[in-house]
C-alpha cells in the first residue's frame, strides 16, 4: 500500500513512538499528581513538551494549552467566545471552505442566536480580503478563518487577516491543523490571538492537541468547554494525555522543512499532466502547502477511480465527510459543478514518500483513468465533440 491519504492522518514517527511508551509504562502518574515523583515526572513531561510547542511557534509557555485535538479545540474557542462575548456582539465571520469542524459549530451557534458571515471564495479558494475588512462590524467578536485548506492545500494570507483583525480591534481564531508541521509558523510575527493545531497531522499520536491563546493586557476570555479540576488554569479539565502531549512535542521537534515533499508533490502533478488527458490541478495560481494536490480527472468519478486503485490509499477530501454522498462543499463554493466535483480527488504526501512511488502512483493512474474512460458513453461522447 502507498500512503497518500496524509491530511486525513499521518504514519507516528519512531522518534515519536519511543518517547510515549515510557509514559504508558514506567512512568504513568497523573500529571496533576505532584506528591509524589512518578506524578512529578509527568507534571515535568507536560511542562517540557508546554515549553518545546510555544519556543516552535515563537510564543510564551503559559499561551499553550492542550486539548484532545483541534475538533475540541475549535468548539472550545467558538462557544466559548461567543458565551463570554456576547454583550458586546453575535456576530462571527468565517468562510465557506473551512473544516466541518467549523462549519457544525457555527450553525450550532446560529441556533442559539449567533450571526453568521459566511465568506465566499474565489475559483481559486481565495477569500476578498475587502470584503472581509467591509463584513466586521462593531457587533463582530470573532474571525474564524482556517491557515490552510484540508482539501486543496490553499493557505489564506494570514498576516493580512490579522492586521485587519487588528485594525479592527476583533479577535482572530486560526485552524492551523494542516498549516503547522508543514509551513513555519512565527506568532511573534503575525498577530493572530488564537490557534489550533493537532498531533496526528504531522507525525504524532492521535487524540491530542494544542491552543495557544494569546496574552493580552485585556485577557481574552473563552468559556471552558470541559469542566471538571483546575487542569490548564480551568480552561479545560481532565486528567493529562501525559503520552500524546509527550508524543506532539516530539513531533514538533522532529520537522523537516526541507524541499522533500514539494519535490514529489511537484513531480506528481507534472507527470500526471503529460500522462493523462483532461486531468486540471486545482487552486494552483495561488500559495498552497507543498504536501497536497487535489486533482479533477474529466468525466472519471473519484470513488471509481479508487476503487481501480486498490493498493493506494487516498481520499476524495476530507475525512471528516468521506462517508458523504455529497460533492465536496470546498470544491463546491471555488464554483466547480457537482460533476467536477465528483470527478476531484485529493492526493498528500509526507516525508516517509518516495520519488519511486510517484512513478507507480502516476503509472497506476493513467493505467485505471484509461480503462474507466474506455468503457464510458459519456466520454466517448465528449471525445467525438458531442458534450462540452
């Protein structure tokens, strides 16, 4: 099996591995268990991989909190900033391309009295910088817009976003899930006041997350999501994830940002393009993350081009909404139709790929799109001039 399903979830690096066992066997106290020194070494564990996350991301230890992922954290941030924020306004932005994650939750708010903007995007996933300027008003607490598209890669320019924001005296939240890990990210530099980011994007374990919140002169507030103890300055009780918390900041340690990955992402798209007739990379006019390419192979439905490609592992988008038997909506607000749509699939490297299996990924590709189209009405149609 070739592994290119890497936004949906990446391979734990050894590295990573070898640092959890430990804290799922000799040392298993509870971080909160400072008695005694089992518990204090596990106190330490958090601390350190508190201090390795905010030194990566040029930020202070005390603006990094940890969660179980960035579905948590992004619902943490949403209700909790629209139930501490809302004598000054309901309103929030975001954006039609961002993560279901966001998108539930801010229709779960609408329900419960919030207002909504919804940003369109353009063919090519990019959002009107004006009209986000134009859209905040003074009942606006919150800008919700994600660093980098799950699906197409697209990054939004985050510093612009946060000057305005600044400008605006308005609170701006990233979704960095797929952006951290992949691009470098220097909070001293762009001024966004919250961020969200997850562990098994990037080579760590599954179930654990990091926030980082700004420190402000006037704190930002955000209402606990979880109550239970004083865990992260009662922001969000339970006991630690000792293991995953180890586990991330030795994911974070161990990143490589090399031109590995681009390479192959961009040899991928260049073979593929001599190779196969009628395939269109999306979104690639603008900045994306090296690591994805999510291509449209004319009139081949994506679920029966997998299906033909047995031993490669890769997604129609976003796993969240895989098992979905609707278009893509990321696809479908960069104005593509339901059949462009349908015909799109998402392909993402990692560090662990191979230029060796580009050339047998690209191979099976052209191999399985000859044989499906071959056997289509519809497009020996098009190939005669009858369909557009």
């Amino acid at each position: 099996m070739i592994y290119l399903d890497n936004n949906a979830t990446t391979y734990i690096a050894d590295e990573v591995f070898e640092t959890i066992l430990p804290y799922l066997q000799e040392e298993y106290g509870n971080a909160s268990s400072i008695q005694h020194k089992i518990g204090r070494n596990a106190n330490h564990a958090v601390e350190y991989a508190r201090t390795v996350i905010a030194n990566h991301l040029h930020a202070k230890p005390k603006e990094i909190l940890f969660t179980s992922g960035s579905t948590e954290s992004v619902n943490m941030v949403l209700k909790g900033i629209f139930e501490r924020y809302h004598l000054k306004g309901n309103h929030i932005i975001t954006c039609q391309t961002e993560h279901k994650a966001v998108l539930s939750t801010c229709a779960y708010l609408e329900k419960k009295g919030a207002t909504v903007t919804y940003l369109p995007v353009d063919r090519n996933g990019q959002i009107d910088l004006e009209l986000l300027h134009s859209s905040i008003t003074e009942h606006t607490i919150l800008v919700c817009l994600m660093a980098a598209n799950n699906e197409t890669g697209i990054i939004h320019p985050l510093k612009a976003i946060a000057e305005i924001c600044q400008e605006k005296d308005t609170l701006f939240f990233c979704d960095a899930t797929q952006y951290i890990g992949k691009e470098k990210l220097d909070l001293q530099r762009i001024p966004i006041d919250i961020v969200c980011f997850n562990g098994h994007k990037l080579h760590g374990p599954k179930g654990v997350g990091a926030l980082f919140i700004r420190r402000k002169s006037k704190p930002i507030q955000i209402a606990p999501l979880v109550h239970g103890g004083n865990q992260e300055n009662g922001l969000r009780g339970g006991t630690y994830n000792v293991a995953g918390i180890a586990g991330l900041a030795k994911a974070l340690e161990l990143i490589d940002y090399s031109t590995h990955v681009k390479e192959l992402r961009d040899y991928f798209e260049k073979s593929l393009m001599v190779q196969i007739d009628e395939c269109t990379i999306h979104a690639t006019q603008f900045r994306r993350i090296h690591n994805t390419s999510n291509v449209l192979f004319k009139y081949v439905k994506g679920s029966e081009l997998m299906t033909n490609l047995p031993n490669i592992a890769l997604s129609s988008g976003s796993a969240c909404v895989s098992g979905s038997r609707d278009p893509s909506h990321v696809l479908k607000a960069m104005h593509l139709s339901d059949e462009e749509a349908y015909c799109s699939l998402r392909f993402s490297f990692s560090r662990y790929n191979t230029m060796a299996q580009v050339d047998i990924v690209v191979q099976e590709i052209a191999s399985a799109v000859t044989k499906i189209r071959n056997s289509s009405p519809i497009w020996q149609l098009y190939k005669s001039g009858k369909l557009e």
